[in-house]
C-alpha cells in the first residue's frame, strides 16, 4: 500500500510471485484488491482490510480448482510472502507506535533512551509471539490512559490483523523498503548536509559542506548529461536543485552513477567523499538480483560501520543534532535481517507500488470530485480484466493496445548466430583497406590454424555490412560508427566485457579467465563467405558458411582507484588494434583485437573444429613483421611470435652452471645441432616453466660455454636479446632469416637495440681489426679497402673525434685477423660434421 502524494487516497495491491520474474510488475498484472478514499487517512484501517484478510485466509485453506489439463478439481493454495510499503504505511498496518514510541523501530528492541549502548551488529530483535502478546496486552488494558502508556512504552498499541494470515510472521514478513528509505529520504538527506540547507544546521566540528559554486557548477553538469547515458542505465537526472523533479529512479541514478564521478575531489577532506563512496558500494551490492547468503553477514558488517562513521561526521554526538539521526538511517542495520529473512532486495521493493499508483493518480480528470474518480476507474479497470479472462481476449485486438514488436521485425539473421539480429542500413558496401585485409587474415589464421596465404584467397575487395546490430533475448542495440556519422551529442555504445585469460603471457598453463571490462568503439559489423569444402573452416558442409565478424577500435584507458571507488576515464579509440590478453566474448562486444567474431549471449566453445558455432576466441598477440626471405618455412611464420628470434637459440635446462654429466652437455649439443639444420614449433617458444634456466645454444656450441638465465615469466627476453646481438650477431640475423622475421623487432625491441648496433662495447684496435674482417669477408672485399681514403675517411666521420686515422689496422692486420677466423670457423664446422655423424 502507498499513499498517494498528492491525492491522499490509499491503494492496496497484489503482486503474483508465480509469474516470471520479467512480467510480475507490469501494471496489467498487479491485482488491485481495493482503495481507501481520502482525503483524510481511515480512522481504523482493519475494517477496509477485513474481506481481503477473509479471501486470504481461505486461499490457504485451498480453494478447489480445475486442472484443465487433466479435467480433475484439485486444492490450490496461495499464501501471501510479504507486506512492504513505506514506514508510515508499515506502521499503521502493524498497529505499531513508530518513531513517536520508547521502542521506535519495527524490527528491534533498541530503546530510545540510552539506545547508543546497543551494539548493532547483535540488535535485541523483536520476535512474532512477543508481538502478538504485547499487542493483547495492550488491547486488555484497564483504560485507555494505561493503553497508551503500554503502547508508548512497547511500541505496539494493538495486533495486526495480518496475524490472522498463518503465512505472515511480525515483523519478517514486513521488510524494509529501500525505495523510500534510501532514495528519498537518506541521500537528499545527505545533500541537505552538504548544501548547508538540513534545518539551518552548519557543521559543527567537520567541514563536510560544499562550496556554493562548486555546487551549482555539480548540478549544471547533470542535465547534459542526459543526451550521452543510454536510457537502459535509468531515467535523465535533472537538476539536483530542482527537487520536485526528483524521483526514486532519478535518485538512484545520481546516487550510483554520476555521484560518484562528480562527488570526487570536491570536499575539503577526501575522508567525507569515501564515506560516500562506501555507502554507494553497499547499495549496489544489495540491489543484486542475484545475492549469495554469504554475503550477509558483510552487509550487515558494512552498513553498521557506515552508521558509525555516519554518527561521527554529522551528529557529532551532540544532543543539538539529534535531528541527524533520523528512523531511516536506523532501519539501514536491518536491510541485512530483511535479506536474511525474505530474499534479495529486489524481490520487495517498492517501485511496482509507485508505478501502480502514478498509473491510478492519471486517471483523475475532475478536480471537483477527485475520490470518486480514482474509484470509478479502479472499478472499470477491475471489470475490464474480469471480461478480458473470462472470454479469453488478452493480447487480442483492440485490447492488445500497442502492437508488440519482436526483436527480429526488419532484421536479417546469419545462419549460426540465432541471437544476432543485424539491421539497416545495409546497402553500403564495405572496402577491404590494407590494415582491415591484415586484421582478418590474422583472425583466421589464429582460430582455425590456417596459412596467411590460404586466408588471403578467402578475404574478397569488398564485404557485405550492416549499420546496426541487436543482441536477442532483450540484450542491447549498437550501432556501427564506420558506417554512421556521429553527432556532437551521439553516443558511442563503449563499454563491453572480455573473458580474458589471466595467464595469456604463459601458453604452458591452463586458461585461467576472468570477466575484464574493455572500452572500444565498434567500427564495423561485417560477413565473410566461406565457400563449402575449405580446409578446416568450412571442411565438410556443402553450402556456404558466413563468419559474422566486427571490427573494433581499442580506447586505451586508465583507472584510479584511490578514495574508494574505481574511476576509468579514456580520450578517444585507437586505430591500432592490439590484443593485449587472450580473450573471449560474454556479452557486449567481441574483441578488443582489431577482428573477432560476432556479438555472442553465452560464452560459446571456440575449438575450430566445430562448424556450427563460429569461433568467439580473441587471436593472441600480434606483431608486425615483414618476410625478409621466401625460404623461411611458412608454417613458422605464421607461428612465429616477437621473441622467436631469440628463444630458437635457448632451450631449458636444471643447471646454472657446467654440469659435470658429459651427457647432459652431449645432449645439449645435439640440440643444437638439430635446431641449425631444422626448427621445430615448439623451439618458438621460451622454455617451459619446468626448467629453472635457460641456456644459451651458440655459447655452449661456439665456445663450451654453459651461459644461463633465470627462466622467468617477464624481464628475461631484455637480457637474452642484449646477449644475442652483442655477441652472436651472425647466428641471430641467421635465425631471423630462418623464420621469416626482421632482425629488429619493433614492438619487442626499441631502436636502440638493434642487431647492427654495437651498445657498450669498448672500441679497441682488435675489435676493429674484427669488424673490418667480417665486412672483407661477408661482402667479399679486398684487402685493400682498408688503405682507401674514402674508407679511413668515413670511419673518421663515424667516429666523430673518438677515432684517428692512425686508429684504423693496416691490411697485413686485417687478413690476419680473417685468418684467425676462417681457421676457427673450420674448426667449428669440424665439430659440426662430427656431431652430425653422432645424431644420425
């Protein structure tokens, strides 16, 4: 029940909980039982309640119904769950005193006087029988003075007739109502403190109020904001200044929502805001739909903390301010014992009442006689429905009202994808660009284990798009920005949710996935044809298979956490896609990778080998390179990763250093061997986690050295590469070349650290001698170039004051020096062809 705000009639309504969760609030389906005229509130309500307490007393008994699918009569029984309203409602109904008794509260014996030695979280509760003993003992009192003295001192100045009901318990059956309690009552409350406008109290010890200015610029920033919040997130808040505007949803909206943001680094003492802040994370976690019962107990902990907090900042323990401490910011220690009791929050709150009510309020049309319409139409309404059942005429027309649209109305549906509806426009045609051609070639050729070459045969010069596209099953409507032009008040629909593996970096571990929010702005909604019999996309089917894919642009964002509550705040999308984390699609959008599969409702298996669901896999990192050779095997090329140049000359190992096991050594050395006549895929990747270290391959091969790393999960490749192009330049440029990669990887490696650098290395005359060599020989050069003055010249140049010409080795140096080498190198191929014999 609910009186009405500004007609004071009183309304009593039914909600069937048999109905699904989405239909029981409509209005069409709340059962009107009856209304109380005003305009004065009934002297004894009980006698308005009497046939329905009847009706609900026999509907427990059971009351005998036919089984229309079986043609037999059977007992139905109906028993009513729970009695919410407001508190003034509440108390009228429960015959209770209310704030105006020694025993003020509904649901515990916490006295008015000295009630700040209760402890909150262990409340002396009121119980059904001490209820309904107290009430008789009052109504049995003597006289009326002694009935209102036992009622000022109880808080029960009678029995509800609800009592009666054997399903209703005092009070769990009357739960708390957040709608009234929190959105408006306790947060203008909080407002009036911060605004200076709470009874003309100031504040006192703290300095919790907002400047006037800071405080009209923080309203002024809320009307505009309602052309950029989808209005699936709520209604438009108004202007904050504006109460008469406000209502429950709008409060809510401000409270959860832009509070937080607009709130932050305003007062003088952040202390105020995270106050603010904690009771926001405990309203949205009691709003859940879905609450686990463990998590009780840390609401109760976290509203009676609140509470305390609360009692500290604005009343201040001073008799002066008991105003602050108003019955609603008591009733907050019960929304625990009110879960506890009857559910989640959702499942009593009191926004189908004021819906119900706003629907009979516009029925009133004459001002004269404003009772007598608000119960004419009731009683229309009522024979209406009775008609409506009765010859079976619901959703029919003209009774139907608005035509019920389906979500799949002007939709074009892609086989495969049954809860994707794409709509119009269509008739543009999308032009597959350089970068777009990259991004799906890199898709295929990551979820379905294809070659580059064979998934460019499958992209063609132009795609089929879409505009729009709508998730089914009442899921959202996003538009396509490469397709539309954005206003300067549109809205972009950028925020979306990945399963992203938490151990991405480590492909030797399992998936370990967790729900991410990403930020992006969806480009464009596309469909690639796959033609029947191809390889291991589309192997078997004989018609065509169409792979619904979306291009994405990352926005790259950053969060702060400090003061309690998470702030994330981002410029603009990116046009460079890159897919930090293995992901895969829940709900929104599907990657962040550049191309990933359509919109998905449930988290799909993304094995390739199952054609009837396309892959909702993210492909793992990418990274640019160009082939260098058409010899590199394209198998590992395409497999190859960044840091392959380098992990092809590791492998893992148990010892840091020589070990004394010739076998070990022996087998290292093979590997070796085999790595410099083949590759392998798995010699792509850093050794497995099994192996405390890592060893270098050309070291042990070159020169018998055992050189280590530690096999870490990050900071290993920085070291390994700094060793390979400082001291084995050949071997890794030959690596490069076996994979089809550049010797410098740029997302890996900075410019800096190139392969034709020399860093750090101290410039000496043999070194020199040295280089000069390897150019004589790698070129195959002259001598001589050494004693040409355009050569000692631009070594000169190079070394900017740091070299003279008297530096630079003579010939006879230089070809002894290429001697050293050519005689190490037979050596070395010497071993080679000996462990060559050993492993065949």
């Amino acid at each position: 029940m609910l009186p009405l705000r500004s007609v004071l009639s009183i309304i009593h309504r039914v909600i069937n909980y048999n109905l699904p969760l989405e239909e029981r609030t409509h209005v069409k389906n709340m059962i009107c039982v009856g209304v109380i005229p005003g305009p004065q509130c009934p002297a004894d309500i009980n006698s308005f309640l009497q046939p329905l307490i009847n009706e609900l007393r026999e509907l427990a008994r059971g009351v005998a119904t036919v089984d229309v699918t079986q043609h037999k009569l059977f007992a139905l029984h109906a028993h009513i769950l729970a009695i919410f309203g407001d508190i003034p409602a509440l108390t009228k109904i429960l015959e209770f005193i209310g704030h105006n008794g020694c025993l003020p509260c509904r649901f515990c014996l916490m006295p008015t006087p000295n009630g700040f030695q209760t402890d909150p979280l262990d409340l002396p509760l009121r119980i059904h029988d001490n209820c309904i003993t107290t009430g008789l003992k009052v109504l049995k009192a003597k006289n009326e003075t002694k009935q209102k003295r036992l009622a000022t001192e109880s808080g029960i100045k009678g029995v509800t007739l609800f009592a009666r009901v054997p399903s209703i318990s005092v009070p769990r059956s009357f739960p708390v109502d957040l709608m009234h309690m929190i959105w408006l009552n306790l947060i203008p409350q909080l407002i009036d403190f911060w605004t200076g406008n709470f009874n003309d109290l100031d504040n006192g010890l703290e300095d919790y109020q907002l400047d006037v200015n800071v405080w009209d610029a923080l309203c002024e920033v809320c009307v505009p904001s309602r052309r950029t919040i989808p209005t699936s997130f709520g209604c438009p808040v108004p202007d904050p200044r504006k109460r008469s505007q406000f209502i429950a949803e709008t409060w809510n909206v401000f409270t959860t929502q832009l509070g937080p943001s607009i709130l932050r680094k305003r007062f003088s003492d952040q202390h105020y805001y995270q106050h603010f802040v904690r009771l926001v994370k405990l309203l949205r976690l009691v709003v859940s739909f879905d609450l686990p019962r463990d998590q009780i107990p840390e609401i109760r902990q976290g509203f009676a903390e609140w509470i305390q907090e609360y009692e500290q900042i604005y009343y201040q323990f001073d008799e002066d301010r008991l105003q602050t401490c108003s019955v609603n910011t008591h009733y907050l220690l019960h929304i625990a014992d009110s879960i506890e009791y009857m559910g989640p929050i959702r499942c009593y709150w009191a926004y189908p009442m004021e819906r119900f009510c706003s629907f009979v309020l516009n029925s009133v049309k004459s001002r004269r006689y404003p009772y007598a319409n608000i119960d004419e139409r009731v009683l229309n309404r009522a024979r209406l429905q009775i008609i409506l059942h009765k010859y079976q005429l619901i959703d029919k027309e003209p009774f139907s009202g608005r035509k019920r649209r389906e979500e799949s109305d002007g939709a074009t549906l892609v086989r495969g994808y049954p809860n994707i509806y794409l709509l119009s426009p269509h008739g543009k045609l999308l032009q597959v660009d350089r970068n777009l051609r990259r991004q799906i070639v890199r898709y295929l050729t990551t979820c379905f284990e294809i070659l580059s070459p064979a998934a460019e045969e499958l992209i063609p010069d132009e795609l089929e798009q879409w505009g729009r596209l709508r998730i089914g099953n009442g899921g959202d409507e996003v538009h396509a920005r490469g397709y539309h032009k954005l206003r300067s008040d549109g809205r972009d629909a950028a925020f979306y949710e990945l399963m992203v593996d938490q151990d991405a970096d480590n492909p030797s571990v399992d998936e370990r996935l967790e729900p991410e929010s990403q930020y992006g702005e969806l480009r464009h909604i596309f469909v690639l044809t796959i033609p029947p019999k191809t390889p291991k996309i589309n192997p078997h089917c004989k018609k065509k298979r169409h792979l619904l894919l979306a291009q994405i642009y990352e926005a790259k964002f950053e969060t702060d956490e400090a003061d309690e509550h998470k702030v994330i705040w981002y410029k603009a999308a990116g046009r460079q896609q890159k897919a930090p984390k293995r992901a895969q699609a829940t709900a929104a959008l599907a990657t962040t990778a550049g191309i990933g599969p359509s919109i998905q409702r449930e988290v799909a298996d993304h094995r390739p080998e199952q054609p009837a669901l396309p892959s909702t896999s993210v492909p793992p990192s990418y990274v640019a390179r160009d082939s260098t050779t058409d010899k590199a095997s394209k198998e590992l090329k395409e497999l190859a990763t960044g840091a392959s140049n380098c992990w092809i000359h590791t492998r893992g190992v148990n010892e840091p250093d020589l070990p004394s096991d010739p076998e070990l050594v022996e087998e290292a050395k093979q590997d070796a061997f085999r790595r410099a006549k083949g590759l392998m895929p798995e010699d792509l990747h850093r050794p497995d986690n099994k192996y405390p270290r890592v060893l270098c391959l050309v070291c042990l091969r070159t020169s018998g050295e055992w050189k280590t790393w530690v096999n870490s999960d990050g900071g290993i490749i920085k070291g390994v590469r700094k060793h390979m192009t400082k001291f084995h330049g050949a071997a890794c440029a030959a690596g490069c070349r076996a994979i089809g990669a550049n010797h410098v990887d740029t997302e890996q490696v900075s410019s800096e650290d190139g392969l034709d650098d020399v860093i750090g290395e101290e410039v000496t005359a043999e070194g020199l001698a040295r280089y000069i060599a390897e150019l004589v020989a790698d070129q195959d050069l002259a001598f001589n170039i050494v004693q040409a003055t355009t050569f000692r010249r631009l070594l000169c140049y190079v070394g900017q004051g740091n070299m003279r010409a008297s530096d630079i080795p003579e010939r006879r140096t230089v070809a002894k020096v290429s001697s050293d080498l050519s005689k190490k190198e037979k050596e070395q191929l010497k071993e080679d062809m000996r462990l060559k014999g050993e492993f065949h």
